[in-house]
C-alpha cells in the first residue's frame, strides 16, 4: 500500500523470454515476517534456555508394544516388591522398630537422663536420679510426691510432703549415692593392685628362658626378603627432593660478588694496617644512654704485698709469681685466634688466683725500708719486662702487617690509559695478573653503575695491545698470552661489538702496511709474531664457520694475501707461513670452504725443498719461483742431520731465536718443517675429499710426490710421514658424474586448429563435460547457501543482542522506580517528623 516500501529490482537488460523473480520487493513486509518468526522460534529457545521441564517415563515395558497392559502391571509389581524386599523403611515411625543413634535408643535419650552431675567424677557421670528429675523439670505437680508403693499410696495421698523436705531427702540421697560410687571405685582399685600384685608372680614362674642350644635348634631358618621388598626398603630410606633456591639473575650475582671483594679487601687492609680484629670485636658496637659504664677490668695491682716466712722475707714466691704473670701475658698475646669467651674465663681465673695469694700473703704487714726498696726495685723490672713484652708484640705485628701489604687487594678500578693498566700488571705473576683481570670485571660489572659497561670496552682493548706487546718481545711470553685468552674472552662475550672493533682496527692497520710496504718495495714480507697471534685469537674468539663475519672474513682475505703476496726468502718466512697454513684448516675445519691459497703454498714448499736437478718438470706460481737463489731453502744433504733428527713440533718462539742456533738445529728445524708440511696435506686429503674436482686440484701436489721428491734420502720417520701422505691421496675415489641434459616433459608443437568451446550465457564459457557444470552449480549453490546463513545468524545476533538490551533496560526502570517510592516514603517520613517537632515547640 505505501509506495515508498517497494523496492523495483531493475535490470540492465530485458531479455524475451525470460522468466523474472522478485521484480518487486518488499522489504519492510519481509522483515515483519522474519521478527515474527524469531519471536515464535529463537525468542521462545531463548526464555527456555535454563529450563529442563522434560519428563522421561521410566516404567517397566512402556515403549514396549508387545507386552499387554495386564503383563506389564503384574512385571511392575513384581519388582516393586523385590526393590522393597529386605529393607526397612526408616521413615516409618508406626512399626515397632527401636530407633537408634551411636548405638543408644532414641528413645532413651528423650528421656534426658544423660544430663552431666558437676558433683561426681566417677564413670556414671551425667545421670540424675528421677527425683531431681522430676523436681525440675517436671512442672510441679504430681512430680513433686515422693514415690511409695502401690500398698501405701492412699495414705501418702493423705499427707503430701512439702517441697523444702521433699529437696532434702534428694539431696541426702545424691550424697549417699555419690558415696556408693566412691566405695566402689576404691574397691575396685584395690582388686587391680592386687591383681597386678598377683600377675608378676605368676609371670616370673611362667616366664622361663631355653638355653642358647635350645633356641637354636628351635630357630626356623627366616625367608630371605624377596628382590621386590628390598626395592620397596631402599624407596623408604631414599632421601627426599628438597626445593632449591630460585636461581639468581647475573645482576644478583655480580652485587654478591662485589659485596664479597670489598669485604675482602677491608680485611686485607686491617690486616695491612696492623689492626687486631678481636679488640674491634671487644669494642661496643653501641653505647646506651642508661649505661652505667660498669662493664669496665680493672687493671691489676701492681703493688707488691710482704710476707714471710721463718721470720724472713719470702721474695722468691714473689719472683716466681710473676715469672708466671709474664708467662701468662705472653701466651695470651700469642693466643689471637681465640674466642671472647675463652679469654673472659681465663680472666676470671686469673684473678681468682691473685685473690687467693694475696690472702695467704697478708699473713703479716710490717713496714721496712728493705721492704720498701726491694718494691722499688720490682716495679723497675716490671716496667722493664713490659716495655720488652710492647716491642716483641710490635714485631709480632709486623710479619702480619708486611703480609697484608703483599697481598693482592681484592678491589680495583678500571685503569683509564693503558700506561695505567700496564703499571697495574707490571711484575706480576700471571696467576696475579689473572686475579686482577678477574677482580676488575667483577667490581665494575656493567649492573653496577652506568659507565662500567664504557670502561670494561676499553679493559678489552688494553688486554689486546697488552698481548701483542708480549708477542712482540725479543723472547715473547707465549704461555703468559696463552692464560690471558681465558679473560679476554670472557671480555668479548660481555662486549661483543667493542671487541669485534678493535679486532678490525688491528686487521685494518695491518693490511695498510701490507699495501704500502709492497707499493714502495713491490714485494711485502710477513707480518711480526704478534699479528699471527692475533689471527690465532680471532678463531677462539668468534666462530670461522659463517658464510661471512664482519672479523672473520677480513682475517681470511688478510692471510690469504700473505700466502700470495709475501716473498719465501728465509726459513722464519718459512715457519710464519706454515702458521697460517695451520690457522686456515682450522678456521675451515667446520665449513670445508676451499682455500686454493693454501694447496699453492704447500706446493712451494715441497719445491723449495727439493734438490735443483730434480726441481724440473712442474709448474710453480707466485710467491714462489722456478728458480733463484732461495731455491733450496729447505733442502738438507747432511747425512748425520739426517740421520740424528726425530720429529718435534716447531714452536713459534723459535723465529726469534734462529740466528743463535747451530747448522744442525737449523737442518733439524728443516726437516720438522717439511715433515708438517706432509702433515698439513694429509689433511687436506681428508679436508677436500668430497669436492668433484678434488683429483685434478691435487694433481700437481701428487706429480710432485711421486716423481720428485727424494724419499730414499729421508730418514725412516719422514718416509713414514710421507707414505701416509701419498696414500691418503692416492685412495680417494674419484665422484665424477657425466653430463646429462636435464630431463623436461617435451614441448609439443604448435597447431593451427580452432579450439571449439560451447557458450550458453552470453560472457561466460561452460565446461565442455557435464559432471563439471554439475561441479560448478554446486560449488555456486554452496556458496550462495553459505551467504545467506551468514545473514541470518548476523540477523539473529542482533535480535537477541535486541532482546537483552530490552532487558536490561526493563530492569534499570523498575530498579529506578523502586528507588523513587523509597526515596519518596522517605521524604514523607521525614516531613511528618518535622511536622511533629514544630508541634512540640509551638506547644
């Protein structure tokens, strides 16, 4: 009826023939249908959803329909009267059952005889008689008689006894039965004793020990435990886990570790400063304002006391008292480890001892100027012995105090400048320098304070130069460079990039002098002791094994043109490029990544090793030359050289020192070159073993071995050497794999025919077989069905978020309207009060 609720579905364009739906809409109509819809279905579940108002007959055989009515009421009473068979019902108080609780009739307890009497302590505690019963808690009344017998109960109708003697007599009968109850009782406590008396006589006729011979006879062999009881046994005597601690962070630890250094070093400086920790202790830590000062020793009475005997006076006793006294003193100054509490009691004791001989020594007093001087002259002593007693305690200090100040403190400051760190190390031992290396990370650790972490960087780069500075000596202390590694590590995981930084500073200053060398001489020669030390820390300090690292790779590529770039003129040349040949198996020992650099320079060596007849027939390449004055650097024809060499490692040391060493000792060095260089390409062999072109890389290598080398010349153990590396050669498989062109499906050609495909709308293509329009059509429903039940579940959460706001909304109003009638009443209440007291006051 209204026009502005139709809604026209117009269409782009009109086809003859075609069937039209929903030409015309009306929304409006069809949302009326869907609200009245869910207020029949999803409103109703709604206001249902907490009520269960199903009922589900139970009975015997009622879903049954082959039963008759008459078999199932006979089936049901029958198992009715099976279910009740044998029980009580205890809800049923008119049969003639005793009702019980903790085994007393219910019956009984209503009675309330079991109330508690104060006046007796016996078993039968709580039970009055019926007199007081009935006297009060009977409400008067016939209760208030005393009970007769039948025969005379008309008589004592006649005379009712009043209530003052009717409380009497049940007093007098509470006494006497409480009487009752005490002479029972002791009755039957004298029967125990003496039944007690009895039983140990009888027990020792009874109790008769067999001989050990008889007992062993009888004893029956015991079962030996099975394996499952021991286990069980062992399980009970197993200790128990305990809870640990919580681990604490490195913050925790680094505050502990400090508080423990400084206490440490408070120590060391008492001790320094020749402080008796015990008088420290003896000191009151706190002085109370009510102190009475009285816990103060007196010192003791030097005033010497007379006495005599036989009528002369007795000095030796006197003497020897104090050579005692002296001796005493003199322990407990050596005693210093002892506790306060030994000392007071010694103490105590002493003083009782004075005490005692002065008792005896005040026999007599008289007053003589040779007693008088003899005093005088004692006292002298004594200040005499105490002076030397002062010194002897000095020197004793002494020792202790020299003691302290040669001790290492325990805390230290990061040096600013490396002059400082220097000087801080400077004639120490390397066990001490690693000390303080350690304490200095551990007192300024960067959870201290703010700048540590700045300062402990520039820790790192002092160790560094510190180190090249050992390696740089005359005799470089390899071993002192080898335990200074440990802190240096320790370093560079603390401050990885600080420690990556100056590492590539080093390596940036050492390839400049690399090129410049070479740019004003045209040749460069190898680097100094303390540069091949550095690339040795590089691979303990950060892994060789990546593709690329920001320290690692510029190691590489520095070593690699050392090995090409620097002339072999003298067997140091020699040793130093044998070094790097072992530190490039070692940074690719993980990655097996291939250093032609390194199979070159092995190549040389074994040529400049050889004699120059047989040094023909192969090709060299640079550093090394086919010919020239360095090219039997490493040749040896000394038979007894030869002949008296054994295999030893080459230090790296021995570069400093080969110009002080003998023909032989350097024919010897020689050959231990050689021999490593054997070594080095074994492992090479077994390194590159997986490489395809793994023959024809060693190729000249093995020409050079088989067909040049004079193993006849060798010693046995350099031939041994060399067999074991020619064979690790020569057994390798070669992995070659032929060229195959890579399998693809063929490409068909081209062809020119129409393809023809069946359109039946106009802008869409069908598919050509019937079971995939059926495929599509499918496909297309679900996905129509999957909208439209995404619209009406969104249709029907809003309906019921509709539902619970109308809810709430009803609740809030009959709350507020609540509020308002009791806000109301309240206002009513309170002018009727006022009115009432403006009543009051007018009246």
């Amino acid at each position: 009826s209204n026009p502005f609720e139709v809604k026209v579905n117009r269409q782009k364009f009109d086809i003859l023939g075609r069937k039209t739906k929903n030409d015309v809409g009306l929304p409006g109509v069809s949302r009326s249908k869907a609200i009245k819809k869910r207020n029949q279905t999803l409103l109703k579940e709604y206001k249902e959803r907490e009520k269960t108002n199903v009922f589900k007959d139970k009975r015997f055989g009622e879903y049954n329909t082959k039963i008759t009515p008459e078999e199932k009421m006979i089936r049901r009473f029958t198992l009715e009267r099976q279910q009740n068979y044998g029980k009580k019902n205890i809800y049923n108080l008119n049969e003639d059952e005793e009702l019980t609780h903790y085994g007393q009739s219910l019956a009984e307890i209503e009675k309330l005889n079991d109330i508690v009497d104060s006046d007796s302590d016996t078993e039968e505690r709580g039970t009055l008689s019926a007199e007081l019963t009935a006297a009060h808690f009977g409400g008067g009344g016939g209760l208030l008689r005393k009970k007769v017998s039948s025969e005379q109960q008309d008589e004592e109708e006649e005379k009712p006894k009043s209530r003052k003697e009717l409380i009497e007599e049940m007093i007098a009968k509470s006494k006497q039965e409480k009487q009752e109850r005490q002479t029972q009782r002791e009755s039957a406590l004298e029967l125990t004793e003496k039944l007690d008396k009895d039983w140990k006589e009888i027990q020792t006729l009874i109790a008769r020990k067999a001989p050990k011979s008889e007992r062993k006879d009888k004893e029956v062999e015991k079962p030996k435990p099975d394996e499952y009881d021991m286990i069980v046994r062992e399980l009970g005597f197993e200790m128990k886990a305990k809870p640990s601690e919580r681990l604490k962070t490195e913050e925790e630890l680094a505050k502990e570790e400090q508080a423990r250094l400084q206490k440490l070093e408070a120590d060391r400086l008492r001790r320094m400063r020749g402080i008796d920790e015990q008088a420290d202790k003896r000191r009151p830590s706190h002085m109370s304002a009510d102190d009475l000062a009285d816990g103060f020793i007196l010192d003791k009475d030097d005033r010497r006391l007379l006495s005599y005997k036989d009528g002369k006076i007795n000095i030796e006793n006197e003497e020897e008292k104090e050579e005692e006294e002296g001796e005493e003193e003199e322990e407990e100054e050596g005693e210093e480890e002892d506790n306060n509490n030994e000392e007071e009691s010694q103490e105590e004791s002493a003083s009782e001892d004075e005490e005692d001989d002065a008792a005896d020594s005040h026999s007599d007093l008289e007053s003589d100027l040779e007693s008088e001087e003899e005093a005088a002259g004692n006292k002298e002593e004594k200040k005499h012995k105490a002076i030397e007693n002062e010194s002897q305690h000095v020197e004793k200090l002494d020792p202790k105090s020299e003691a302290g100040k040669s001790e290492l403190p325990y805390t230290f400051a990061v040096p600013e400048s490396y002059e400082t760190f220097k000087s801080l190390l400077a004639g120490r031992t390397i066990e001490q320098q690693l000390i303080i290396l350690e304490r200095v990370q551990k007192c300024n650790h960067p959870s201290l304070a703010v700048g540590n972490k700045a300062k402990l960087e520039k820790l790192f780069g002092f160790l560094l130069e510190y180190i090249g500075e050992l390696a740089a000596l005359d005799l470089p202390e390899l071993r002192t460079i080898d335990k200074l590694v440990l802190p240096l590590y320790n370093l560079c995981q603390m401050f990885p990039e600080a420690a990556s930084d100056s590492i590539k500073f080093i390596l940036r200053d050492a390839a400049h002098d690399l090129e410049e060398v070479i740019e004003v001489k045209g040749r460069a020669t190898f680097p100094g002791l303390d540069t091949l030390i550095y690339l040795k820390i590089i691979s303990l300090l950060f892994p060789t094994s990546d593709f690329w690292h920001p320290v690692v790779t510029p190691a590489f590529m520095y070593m690699s043109q050392l090995l090409t770039k620097c002339r072999i003129t003298t067997l140091q040349d020699v040793i130093k490029g044998l070094f790097i040949c072992c530190l490039f198996l070692e940074y690719v020992s993980l990655s097996r990544r291939f250093v032609p650099e390194l199979i070159n320079f092995l190549l040389g060596i074994l040529h400049i090793s050889l004699p120059k007849k047989q040094a023909q027939g192969y090709t060299v390449v640079h550093p090394f030359t086919p010919v020239g004055k360095n090219l039997e650097l490493l040749f040896v024809c000394d038979k007894e050289d030869l002949k008296s060499w054994e295999k030893q490692n080459v230090p790296l040391s021995i570069v400093t020192r080969l110009k002080e060493t003998s023909r032989t000792e350097i024919n010897h060095i020689r050959l231990s070159c050689l021999a490593l260089c054997f070594d080095l390409i074994k492992k090479c062999a077994a390194l590159y073993e997986s490489l395809p072109s793994f023959h024809e890389i060693m190729h000249p290598v093995r020409i050079l071995l088989t067909q040049h080398v004079p193993v006849n010349e060798y010693p046995e153990k350099m031939q041994e050497w060399y067999h074991s590396a020619l064979k690790e050669l020569e057994n390798k498989v070669k992995h070659y794999t032929p060229l195959i062109c890579e399998k693809k499906k063929p490409v068909p050609l081209k062809q020119y025919t129409p393809k023809i495909v069946k359109v039946l709308e106009f802008g869409r293509k069908q598919a050509g077989s019937k079971k995939e329009q059926e495929r599509k059509q499918l496909i297309q429903r679900h996905k129509r069905e999957l909208k439209g039940a995404i619209r009406e579940i969104r249709k029907d959460n809003q309906f019921l978020a509709r539902m619970q706001l109308s809810e709430i909304m009803e609740r809030d109003s009959a709350r507020k309207r609540k509020v308002k009638e009791l806000l109301g009443s309240l206002a009513t209440q309170e002018g009727e009060w006022k009115a009432m007291k403006r009543k009051k006051w007018k009246s």
